[in-house]
RNA sequence: GUAUAAAGUCGCCUUAUCGUUUCGAUUUAUAUCGAGAAAGGAAAGUCCGGACACCAUAGUGAAUUGUAGCGGUUAACGACCGUCAUUACGUUUUUAACGUAAGAGGACAAGUGCAACAGAAAGCAAGUACAGGUAAUGCUGUAGUGAAACCAGGUAAACUCUACGAGGUGCAAUGUUACGUAUAUUGGAGUUCUAAGAAAUUAGAGUAGAGUUAGCGCUCAAAUCUUCAAGGGGUAAACAGCUAAAGUUAAUUAGUAAUAAUUGACGUAGAUAAAUGAUAAGGGUCACGCUUUAGCGUGAUACAGAAUCCGGCUUAUAGACUUUAUUUUAAA
RNA sequence: GGCCACGUAGUUCAAUUGGAUAGAAUGACAGAUUUCGGCUCUGUUGGUUGAAGGUUCGAGUCCUUCCGUGGUCA
C-alpha cells in the first residue's frame, strides 16, 4: 500500500458527509477531531476521507488551504498504519479546532496518536 | 551621497524524497509506465462596462433609471488621454502673467420648492440710519445683518427641464444523460350491451368498476379505471458549457497622448468539501549584533489563493530597482 | 460564484423632505424615602451618528469609495 491520495479516497458526496455530520462519532487530540462512521461505500479504497477548517478561525482562504494541505498531507503518510488493521469500511472527517497554525512535525505526531486512539476502540469491540 | 513625495517595474531561487490534477498506453481490475503543464498584481472588493447564454420583443409615446464643459480613444463604459472654465497654493515685472495641484462643470432668461439665527427685506411684500436728489415718492448711493442682499438675486450631489443612452435574468445561465417516486389539476387515446342515425351524437340498459352495508341489497355508473403527454414534487450524481483570447510581448510607423496599424516571437491553470502541495538541505535579499572589511551568529522574507471569460476602477502589500521634483550635506 | 438589504448612547427605538445643543425609554451612578432591600421620586452620566473623502453657509439626512453584519438562488 502506497501513499496516495486520490479522488477516489475523498469524501465528496454530500450526502454522506451529511449523514457523518448527523451520526458520526467523535475523536478529540487536540487540535485535530475526527468524526467517523461505519458504512458501504461505492469507493475501492476501504476509507472515504474529507478535511475541513473554520472560516471563524481562520478569515483569509490562503491560511485555511494551508492547514487543510497540511492535514491532509498528514493523513497520507500515516495511511499505512490504519490499513493494515482495518476490515470494514469507513468515512473520516478530520476538524481543525485550533485557532493558530502548527508546524508539521507537531501535527505529525498528533495524527499518530488519534490514529492509534481509534484503532484501540475499533478492535476493543 | 542622504531624506521625502509622485509615477512606473519586479515581487525570492536551486536540488532531493513523497504526493495531487490532466492526457496517452497496458491491464478483468487494483494498478503500472510515459508525457508535458499547473495560481495573481491585485486571482480580493463586486463599484462600472462588455462578450456569451436563456427568456421576452410590431411601431411610437409615457413612466423608471443612468450620464452631463469641449475634443479624442475604445468592442463598450460612469474608464482612459488631451484641453478649457473654475478653485487652492507659490513666485514675479501684481486690475495681470507664470508654475504646481485639484477639477461629478448643461439649464434657475419655463415652472415649483427651499434658505435656521440675524436682518426693514432672502419675494403674491415691506422699508431702518446717513448722504444725495425731486413738485412728490425707496427715487439713487452708502452703512449695518448674513454664506448670499435694492439684484433678469442664490440653490439642480432640491423637484424639474434639455440632450444622449438603457428590454430582463445571469455559467447555481443553458443543454444532454443518469437515479427515482406520492400524484392535485389539464388534455389526448383506449375499455360493456341495446335501439335510432350516413356520421357526429342521442336515448335506454345497469355490464366492468366505484361508494355504502356484517351480509343480502341499495345508489352512482364509463369515469372515480388503464395508458401517454403536459404540469407538479423530489435526488444533489455525471458530461457538455470550460478555456486560443477585443491574447501576451518586441521592433517600426502614425499621433502631444490614450491608442491604432504592420512585421516577428510565444502558445499560457481548469478544480468542484474545490488540485496547483508537504518535508529536508543549500543559496539570495534585508535588519541587528560580534569581530573586522571579509566572515560568523540570530531574526525576518509582504499582501494574498483562480471558479465562464475579458476591459477598467477601488482597496491590501515586506523588500528591491528605475525616472522626475524638492530639501540638505560634502567635494571640485 | 452571482444577486440583494441593513449599520444612531451599554440595549431597544426616534430625529417634521438638509437648520443648529442629535432626543425617548431602559440600563449605570448618586441622593431622597425605608430598620434594610425592592417599588417610587429627583438629579447625573453616557454618541467622533460604522470609517474616509466630497457637495453645501450648514450633513445623522445628499453623492462616492471602503469596513462590518445579515439574507437569497439549482
């Protein structure tokens, strides 16, 4: 498994990121929430994942595209990890919280361990 | 050389690794390989003007609304260029001229409205003080009030008039496909029998069916049924529109200029919870400090992200460069 | 992405078609009343009218450009 991050692998359709919005379940490290769902999706890959920052925090469009190129640069490095054990398929929400830009290293490692915190739950199950 | 102001130009670079979008090839498919390209001067605000699309549309007038010295540029404009009145400041040889800057500026000799306070008076009128003048009188001048006054007064970024222009809605326009379902309403076609008639149709039966009843039955009866179309309700998917254009740039010619013409060169993003990136290393530029005139260390590297496409305007912007003007310093 | 609307004391609203010091209620503060508090009465306070230009003798009001807030569309 590669670190890709193609269209197929984003979340797009509207209604699904609505039904996420409604039922989804939440995991905070902070600054990053993950809202996820279990669900059959039409996608080849097994996640289905979208990226979001609050215009609240931040007003100009080239800091938001910044924090969400660094979220989602995030996510496809540390991809791998979550594939190797996972079975069902899923969507994935990831919220930007804080009100400040972090660097990527820091980022990095918060991503590391959100991912753990939600392999944990799933397999406690 | 320094500082300030105005106008204009540019607005970080290189390499490596891992990625995104597009096209092509291979493959059942995941995917793999190859190819080139990928954000701005404002992409922003949406303040104007167009292209393009759909809808509407005999003609004329009215209403509504925009513009407003004169001439030019342009596809077009409320933009741009030139120029004049006017205003402000400065200088001089001071009833004027020159320089710099501003310059939404048609008409109050068509009509209507408005002008606080002050003032006799800011209009369907009335008349103060002083002086002059008359047969006599606000008849004339000055003073005083005020932003404006014995005047065809002022005011149109007041209504209005004049001249010229403007159909409406916007790519979430619009077209095609896919998914999918309650059916109000309207129209067409179809579905029983008998009689009359050439036919349209009319009259009757009470069949299919509908309503009602526990049921028998009773009532209505081809529309309340079927089907097709319009219409209406929903879903939020795909494709086209979609990027080569009033294009960018250099030289020459015409013009005071905006700009135009000719020739040469270039071929310039196309996403849709929204790509154009992330990380690491090195370099450039600027500021500060240290040492010392060549290095070292630290910090900074702006404003800001295409969404149908162009022409303007407005606003934001670290730093660098060019030109012009002014000030001051040093040298010759 | 397109198209609209609205900004006045801390809050909710006024301001006669441009005319003076921008008002009212409520709030806040102080005093009176009360043993104390509330109610009530009296007084005081608080605004660069969202910002910057322009027209005018004079702008909350007219014009232009910005800033902020809200709405709408298939």
């Amino acid at each position: 498994m590669q670190f890709t991050y193609k269209k197929q692998e984003k979340l797009k359709s509207k209604k699904l990121i609505k039904l996420l919005f409604e039922n989804g379940k939440k995991i905070t490290v902070f600054p990053i929430m993950l809202l996820y769902l279990k669900i059959e999706h039409d996608s080849d890959y097994l996640i289905q994942a979208g990226v979001t920052v609050s215009k609240k925090n931040f007003k100009n469009a080239v800091d938001r595209n910044r924090i969400k190129r660094l979220l989602r640069e995030t996510y496809r490095l540390n991809k791998p990890f979550l594939y190797e054990k996972l079975e069902n398929k899923y969507i994935f929400m990831f919220i930007y919280l804080g009100k400040e830009e972090l660097k990527y290293q820091l980022l990095d490692t918060k991503m590391k361990e959100l991912m753990n915190r939600f392999t944990h739950k799933i397999t406690e199950k």
